[in-house]
C-alpha cells in the first residue's frame, strides 16, 4: 500500500506542473498549433472553398460578432445583420452584445484569446478609433494601449488592401486605423463631447439667453436655479458622464490637445499652474454648483431620461445622447451647442470629440471572406447613410450626410471639429490614481474626496509626476 | 496500525481491492492539483514575467519587477498599499461586527418566541439570492435622489450620496451590505450551537444563582467554541477574498479598490482610462494577497487552536 | 457518545414547536418586548429593501425618475412583460440550476473519496495533503493560469470548463476529514471481515454516517457557485450560457437606466429562488450547520 502511492505522487505533481507550464508558454508556442486546428477544420468544411460563393450556398456558416451596447446601434445592427444573412444563404451572425466599459474589456480579451470571434467592435473603454500609440516622447515608462498590445500580439487582420476600405475619408484611416503602415479596422464615425443639450423653452421661460462665455453661464445658472429650476443634470453614477460633460471646460482652456498631452509628458504644462489651475477652479464649479443634487444616483442614460422631464436647461455631453433623448420624447424644444468654457466667446466656438466604434477582424477567423463581405456591408454607402441616421454619429464617409435634428445643430460646428485628449493620453506607468487632471471633475465632492481645486491641482500634478520619474 | 489496515480493509487476495483507494482517491486529488494547487503555482510563475494574456503576445522574465513596481514605483505604489490597507481594513470591519450581530441575532432567536422561524428565514434570505440582487436590491434602496435611505437620512437632517459620493462612505455602504448579506449565516452557524448545549448545565448554573449575563459567559461562551471558532475563520478568510460586491456597488471607484479587484481589474483590463492587458503584473498582486491571506490565517488559526484549548 | 446522539440535538429544524409561554415572569416580559423591538428593527431592513423592489417594479419609467420610493400610481405588470421578452431568464435560472447541481454533485462524490482516506491515514502522505488542503484555504483564486489553463484545454465558453472550475473546496474536504474522524474505526474493520467491498462500504456505511457534514458541504459549496460572478464574466462568453448572476448584471449593463425595468427583472428571478428556498430551508439550514460546529 505504502509502497505504490510514490508514483502516484510523482505523477500527480508531474500533472500539475506540465499543466501549469501549458498555462503559462501557450502565449508564445501554442499559437501555431491552434491555427492549425481551425484551418484543418476548414479545409474540412469549405474545401471547395476556391470563390466565395460556392462554400457558402452548402455550408452553415457562423459569424461570431461582439457589439457593445447602444440601443440605436443595436437596432441598426439587428437590421443589418437579418439583412446580411438573407443576402449570404447559409449564413448566420451570432453577435454578441456587451455593455461598454469593464466587461467589454474582458469579453475581447477572452473571446480573441480563445480565438471564439470573427468580427470585432473594438470598443474597449473607452469606446473610440486608435488613440495615440506610444509616442516617442514616451521613452519606455508606459504600456501600450490594449488595441496596440492586439495588433502587436498579431490577433488582428490587415485589411489594408480591402476596397472598402477607401469609403472612408483620409483622416478617419489615417488617425483611426492605422498603426505603422497598416490598416486594421474601419472607423464608423466620429463623435463630439465637449458640447451640451440646451432646452430653449426653459431658457425663454426664464428669461436666460443662450450664454456664450464662461461668466454668463455662471451668471444663467444662478438665475436658473434660482427660479426652482435645475441648470445642469448628468449620469453620476457611470462615473465617466462627470468628466466628460466638463472637457469642453479642458477644451476651452487648451485648444490643442495633442500639444496638451505632449506638454504634460514634458513639463511644460503642469496642472498646478495658469491654465491648468484656473481649469481646476472651474471644474469645481462645475461640479459643485452647476450640476443639480441627486446626480450620483443616476446612470448616463437615466440623466438623459432625466433632463427629458424640462425642468433641468443644460445637459453637457455627447452627441451620441441625441437618439436617446429624443425616444424619451422631451416636452420642449432643444439644440446643441459648444460648452461655454472661456471668457473668450471666440474659443467656445470648437468642438472637441474622437473616433467612436471601430470594426476589426479577427486574424485566425476561419471565415475571413466571409468576415470581409461583413465589414464591405457595413461601409457600403447606402447602408453608412442609414447607420449615421440611426446612431447620430459625425459621419467618416465623404459622401454621408447628417440629417437629424442634431445634425442641424452641429453641422456649421464640424469646421471647427478636432480630435480631444483623451485620443491623444496615456498615463505613464507609476503615475498615480489622480494622474490624468483631465478627469478630475469628478473628484471633487459629491462624486469624490476632493473639496479644493488648488489642493486637488498639486496632487494631480504630483501623481503624474510620480509616473515621469524626473 | 498499518499492519492491521493492510491486513483487514485493503488486504486480502484480490489484486484490486488492494488498489481501490488509490482510483477513487484520484479524481479528487487530481481536481485539486489542477484546478487549485497547479495554478497557484503558476500564478507565482507568472508573477515574474510581463505577459499580458493575449494569445501570441510576448512573455519575457522581467524577475521581480512587477512586485517592485506595485510596491515602490511612483505613486501608483500609494494606491496599491492603499489598497492593501483597504482590504485588512474591510476584513476587519466585516468580521467583528458580522460576528457580533450574528451573536445577537442567533440569542434572539433562540428564544421560544413566536415567529422566530419567520426571522430566521428573513435574515438567511439574502444568502440564496446571490450578490447580484443584493446589489441591485441595495443600489435602489440607497438611490440619493429620493431613494428610502435618503429619505430616513432627511428625517435627521443627513444628506450622503451613498455608493457614488466619497470613496469613505461607498466604501462603508459596500461593509453594510457584505455584513446585512452574509450575517445569516453566521446567525444560523451561531444558532446551532446554542441547540447543542444541554439545557441540563443552565438548570445547574440556575440552582448555583446564575442568571442573565452570568448564564451567557459562564455557560453559552464557553460551550459556543465550536461555532465561535468555525463563524471567526469563515468571517475572516470570506472577507479578505471577497470583493464581487465591490464589482456591483461601486465599479472601479479610486479610493474603493481592495486586493480581489484590483487582480481581476488589472488582469483583464478594467481599470477604464486606456486599459492594459497586464496578466503578469496582476498574478504579482494576486501573490500580495496570498500572502496577506496565508499570515492573517495562520494567527487565526492559531488564535482559535489557543481557544479550544482553554475552552474544551 | 455515538455519532447519532452528539448531532442529533444540533438539528434546529427538530426544535421547532412554538412555546405558548403560560408562566411568565414581568423580567420575561420584559425581555421579550426587547427582543421583539431588535428583531424587528433589523427586520425593517430585510422587508424594506424587498418592498422597494415590488412598488419600483410597478412604476413607469417617468413615474420612478420623479419619485423613487413613492408608493406606485397603479399596479401594472407592463414592466415585467418587458423584461420577459428583453433577456432569457428562464435559460439563465436552469443554466445557474444545472451548473450549481452537477458541480456539487461531482465534488462532493471526488471529496468524499479522498477525504475518507485521509481522515483514516490509510495512506503514506494523508498528513501532507490534508496540510496540502489547509494550505489551499488562503490560496487566492488563481485567476489567471486557471484562465490559461482552461484556454489551453479548449473549454473557455463551455459548460463543462465552467463547470470544472467548482470541483474543488477545500473548506468542504476539512469538515468531512474532521467529520469522518468521530466515526468509530472499528466500523471498517468489521465491514472488511464481512467481506464488503471499498465502494460499497463507503456508500453504504460511511456516508449514511456523515450525512450531516455531507449536506453542510452540499449547502456551502452550491451557494458559492450560485452566487459567483467573476468566473462567468471571465470563461462564459454566450449568453445561452450565462448563469442567473451573469445575466442580470449584463441585462443591468443595457438597460442599467431603467430601474423599473431591473426590479421587475429581479423579482422574477427572485421568485423560484425564494420558493425553492422556502421548500427547502430547513434542510438548508440544519445542512448547513450541522457538520460545521464540530469542534
């Protein structure tokens, strides 16, 4: 008895460690083998596979799409795809919704790792086209942004050479699409933050024109307050509506943001001084007076819900709340204008924004045709034209058009549109959790510990110097 | 002793019967070493190295780096020993009072009054529902705008934002719900072991003129050991890895994180801002914890040996 | 004491019966307007929370956005319709049901199996791994190999990966190891000269005996997969496969804004669950205690 338990032990702890060591090499060695598992299972399903067409009319094929959520958005795709699998007989689309934020992050992470996705929205918190990779300026104390890490990790197609690809205008390729050379995904559209709903009735009802400057918005919401009114509501509960109705604060003060975030990295713009620190006062403004009480109880939706009742004059975010708003059948009439930052009315006159939802594939798909003629579906022009209208979206195709009330509103501003910070920042590695002040509106209390601009200023400028190491 | 197993249980002519503990012992062990103790190891591998756990990445030793990181680089280092503190500080917070309400709950209840079994029932009751409804269900109770708490906090002229304001008071909102959650069972455990003492040792310490407080410490404490012992490692070991309310209440809130989160937000990326991928880095913080988890342990356990030592 | 005698009492469920009280002292009168205040100020804050959800469930969406612990206007189940429709509750209810059912089941058959021997030291080493299991105790989740692990063995997104990561509970094999040692050993010896075989003998012998610890690592273990969250975010990626949790936290992710929407989502969900609990909470309480306050 005694006796034959040694070798069981040994392979016991054999097991363990061969299965462990699996867990950890796979990264790099596994790699090949796993393709070779599913272009075998191809061969085997389409090996008469030469044209497109001819796999596809015997064969039930599934293309695996992950979508983060948004009602419009979910509405067009859910048309698209019944439209897609009628167009391709034998196939179906198996799309996934997930909500943006945390989770997506995850699902991406797990579903390309376990090569289960075709056809990827690449919407991985925040929702946008490529950011910045890591500038030069960086030197090595930063990770790359997780799309870099994907690219780089070879888990994304190069779609540089598709047609469809060139539907799109320059830009949105060039600073949505592109990482060294190559094209890997399709930008669906740009989206602008830096500006708020305004409720014109409730302004004409109380009297308040439509403040242009910093101080006469100050000045407009003590009067809307004052008559038992709310001057602005938002989704304090999501966290990130806080900071993000206040970049057009960020906005106000640095116009250029790209030179913004180059300046942080190199010193030569703190946040605890001039611009920087006269950004922190108003943000406190921001936070502490303008917004009603109450906000940390609500979700971003819900605020929009919320402003929707007319009681509240301003909502300050981003342009993709315009369908919302107008489901939840707003009782008055309303437009969207550039937030009134500076005292200067000739610098409220931009509007800063990103690339929001970018389509990439899946570099291991076992359906790569297939996967194409997807993302071919969703740059056709016609169908575009249809997306923009339905989501809201700044269009990234020449030839579309916003037609929308929104549209209306926002189309003498796209001259005046640039890409924000947030598109061009990364936080440098050891930084601190307060490093990046362009979100420090929602530090302040009710959101967070924060009661003074000057104080929160020093830390913020303190934790991003923590990360530059000198 | 061995001798005599042999010779009666696993002895005898039959070749098999001989082996049959080891085949049925397998599965179980086997479970053991591959689900739990492999990856645990692997975990202090990984620990080393900066992969980021997508597939084709690549994955270099880099020694002891992500721990020097975590622990001194910059001011993320604060947050991160911030977050350290944070969780001993949940820990504690969570066992002392789960434990002592438990306490309280389970003599309430073990009075003959009626109706106690609906109370029972009641207090359990959030244990089966699961961490996400009792999310939920405390996410609408302590609605700022007009939700029920609030609405108790005007009567007293309080105002608090609850989950979404200061990371102090989210942080104790998040310790009400563990404890409203999970204090059930510790009433039930606590209960149970008042029902094992003989009622024959309090008419004795009532003839002796015992009464009240007196029967409490002279016979329900000592007698308690057990369930005393048993609710005190389970308080302290469930809290230290529990952090899914964390994940309901409050999201990745700075100045709310404890240990769990932080391993699974930087693992997977969700730590919102631009996220990374940073599979190794995590493992390195999960190692943090594991040796938080394996200290505390170890003196609870110890503590707990020293108990039924005096007590039994 | 015989194994019979010594648990017998730590069943609640035996001591039931409602004590009429006929004698009462002022003092026990006392106490017992006291108890009943306590009991029924912590009560206020299990009912309330419950009532909160059924009255924001009735409401519309404008209704509850003007007043969120208003009593409802009217009772509606428009709601509930809604919420029906919008996700798969039933697929998420039997998901979570299976899932719980045959994790446990696995684990504690695989348990029992090892925990008889080490309790008995019929093994060289049955120290070490019971240490081996104390040790597992702290063991933070090793998330991340695990999650390679499973990759690896191309079970992410299955049911059977899922269902592999709950086989283990090392809290489940201390109580049935110290369970198992208040069995009189001569119970083996006498079933080895009748000439029963291992299985049957620890079928048919052993576990009737420790039904009690058996049905308290029955209890622990299923609430923790009942009410895990991070695994099916982590290795669940369709949602025909997402257990209860998983699924209301995404159905919150969507249509997080709408709270009327949520309650009704959450009540429903509710309901089996407290139904079944209702059947079955006093097998589910004494389980859970009786095997875990021996000393």
């Amino acid at each position: 008895m005694k006796g034959k338990l040694g070798p069981f032990w040994v392979l016991a702890v054999v097991l363990a460690l061969v299965l462990a060591a699996c867990g950890g090499d796979d990264d790099g060695g596994d790699d090949s083998g796993d393709n070779g598992t599913t272009e075998t299972t191809e061969a085997a399903s389409g090996g008469d596979d030469g044209g497109e067409d001819g796999g596809e009319a015997g064969e039930e094929v599934s293309l695996r799409v992950l979508v983060h959520q948004n009602p419009p958005l979910t509405d067009y795709m859910t048309d698209f795809n019944a439209q897609f699998e009628a167009d391709n007989p034998g196939v179906t689309i198996d799309m996934e919704i997930v909500a943006p934020g945390g989770d997506y992050a995850t699902a991406v992470n797990a579903r390309l790792a376990a090569a289960d996705v075709d056809v990827i929205d690449y919407c991985i918190d925040p929702c946008a086209g490529f950011s910045t990779p890591v500038e030069d300026y960086m030197g090595d104390n930063v990770e790359a942004p997780a799309w870099q890490q994907l690219i780089q990790a070879g888990l994304v197609m190069d779609i540089t050479d598709e047609p469809f690809v060139q539907n799109f205008d320059e830009a949105s390729i060039q600073d949505a699409a592109t990482f060294e050379d190559s094209v890997y995904a399709i930008n669906m559209g740009r989206v602008s933050y830096s500006g708020m709903f305004v409720n014109n009735d409730l302004l004409a009802e109380v009297g308040v024109d439509l403040p242009t400057t910093w101080d006469e918005l100050v000045a407009a919401c003590d009067t809307i307050n004052a008559t038992g009114n709310f001057c602005m509501t938002q989704g304090g509960a999501d966290g990130w509506p806080i900071f993000v109705g206040a970049y057009g604060l960020l906005g106000a003060a640095f116009p250029d943001q790209a030179a913004l975030a180059e300046g942080l990295w190199t010193g030569d713009i703190k946040w605890n001084e001039g611009e920087g620190l006269a950004l922190m006062e108003k943000f406190q403004i921001y936070a502490q007076d303008m917004l009603e009480p109450g906000v940390t109880g609500l979700g971003h939706n819900e605020a929009t819900a919320r402003y929707a009742a007319g009681d509240v004059a301003f909502l300050p975010t981003g342009v993709w709340q315009a369908p919302v708003l107008e489901e939840s059948e707003p009782g008055f009439d309303w437009t969207y204008v550039p937030f009134p930052g500076s005292d200067n009315a000739e610098d409220n006159q931009y509007l800063f924004g990103k690339y929001d939802m970018s389509w990439m594939i899946a570099s291991d798909t076992p359906h790569p045709d297939i996967a194409k003629a997807y993302l071919a579906g969703l740059a056709d022009p016609d169908n575009y034209q249809t997306f923009v209208d339905a989501t809201g979206y700044l269009p990234t195709q020449p030839t579309a058009t916003l037609n929308s009330k929104l549209g209306e509103a926002v189309a003498p501003l796209l001259e005046n549109y640039r890409v924000g910070f947030e598109q061009y920042y990364i936080s440098p590695t050891g930084a601190g959790q307060w490093a990046n002040g362009s979100q420090a509106a929602s530090w302040f209390d009710p959101f967070n510990e924060w009661t003074d601009a000057g104080e929160l200023a020093d830390q913020v400028q303190a934790d991003l110097e923590a990360g530059l190491g000198g | 002793m061995a001798v005599m197993k042999k010779s009666y249980l696993f002895g005898g002519e039959k070749r098999w019967r001989n082996l049959a503990p080891i085949y049925f012992l397998l599965p179980g062990v086997l479970f053991y070493f591959i689900i739990a103790l492999g990856p645990s190891i692997a975990t202090s591998i990984y620990s080393l190295t900066d992969a980021s756990g997508l597939r084709g990445a690549d994955v270099n030793w880099i020694g002891f780096d992500n721990y020097d990181e975590f622990l001194f680089q910059g001011l993320a280092s604060r947050d991160n020993i911030d977050a350290t503190l944070r969780t001993l500080r949940f820990c504690a917070i969570v066992t002392l009072v789960q434990f002592s309400i438990g306490l309280i709950l389970a003599l309430l209840v073990n009075q003959k009054l009626r109706g106690r079994t609906f109370f029972r029932t009641l207090f359990f009751m959030p244990v089966i529902l699961g961490v996400v409804i009792q999310g939920l269900m405390w996410k609408l109770f302590l609605q700022p705008r007009g939700g029920p708490m609030a609405t108790i906090f005007g009567w007293f002229g309080a105002q608090s934002e609850f989950l979404g304001g200061q990371p102090d008071e989210a942080f104790m909102w998040v310790i009400v719900v563990q404890i409203w959650a999970n204090v059930g069972i510790t009433m039930v455990i606590f209960l149970a072991g008042m029902q094992t003492i003989s009622s024959d040792l309090y008419e004795a310490a009532k003839i002796d003129g015992a009464s009240g407080w007196q029967l409490f410490r002279d016979v329900t404490w000592p007698q308690l050991t057990p369930a005393v012992n048993t609710n005190f490692l389970l308080n302290i070991i469930g809290s230290l890895q529990a952090w899914q309310l964390f994940l309901v209440l409050t999201g990745y809130k700075a100045g709310t994180q404890v240990l769990g989160y932080l391993v699974f937000a930087e693992g997977f990326g969700q730590t919102g801002e631009a996220p990374s991928f940073r599979q190794g880095f995590a493992a390195a913080a999960s190692m943090v914890l594991f040796f938080l988890v394996l200290v505390i342990g170890f003196f609870a356990n110890r503590f707990v040996t020293w108990r039924e030592r005096k007590f039994l | 004491m015989s194994v019979r005698e010594r648990f017998g009492r730590s069943n609640p469920s035996l001591d039931m019966k409602l004590d009429e009280g006929t004698s009462m002292t002022t003092r026990s009168r006392q106490i017992r307007v006291v108890s009943y205040l306590l009991l029924g100020l912590v009560a206020v804050f299990y009912i309330w929370p419950l009532f909160m959800l059924v009255n924001t469930s009735m409401k519309t969406l404008p209704e509850y956005l003007k007043d969120p612990s208003g009593l409802a206007e009217s009772i509606t189940f428009e709601n509930f319709v809604e919420a029906w429709q919008l996700a798969n509750f039933p697929q998420y209810l039997w998901n979570s049901v299976l899932y719980t059912s045959v994790a446990t089941a696995i684990f504690v058959a695989s348990t029992l199996f090892v925990a008889f021997p080490i309790a008995r030291g019929y093994f060289r080493g049955s120290n070490a791994l019971l240490t081996l299991y104390v040790v597992a105790l702290f063991l933070p989740p090793a998330l991340i190999p695990q999650f390679q692990l499973i990759l690896n063995l191309g079970l992410y997104n299955s049911r059977i990966g899922f269902i592999s990561l709950f086989l283990i509970n090392p809290i489940g094999m201390i109580i049935m190891v110290n369970y198992i040692k208040s069995i009189p050993k001569e119970l083996d010896e006498s079933a080895a000269v009748d000439g029963s075989g291992y299985l049957r003998f620890v079928f048919s012998i052993v576990f009737p005996l420790i039904r009690p610890a058996v049905a308290t690592v029955t209890v622990l273990h299923a609430i923790g997969i009942w009410n895990e969250l991070v695994l099916p975010t982590i290795y669940l990626s369709s949602s025909e496969k997402f257990p209860i949790t998983r699924g209301l936290i995404v159905f919150e992710g969507v249509y997080g804004s709408n709270w009327p929407g949520i309650a009704s989502a959450v009540l429903m969900l509710m309901l089996p669950m407290l139904v079944l609990f209702l059947l079955l909470q006093r097998e589910i309480i004494s389980g859970l205690t009786a095997g875990s306050i021996k000393g």
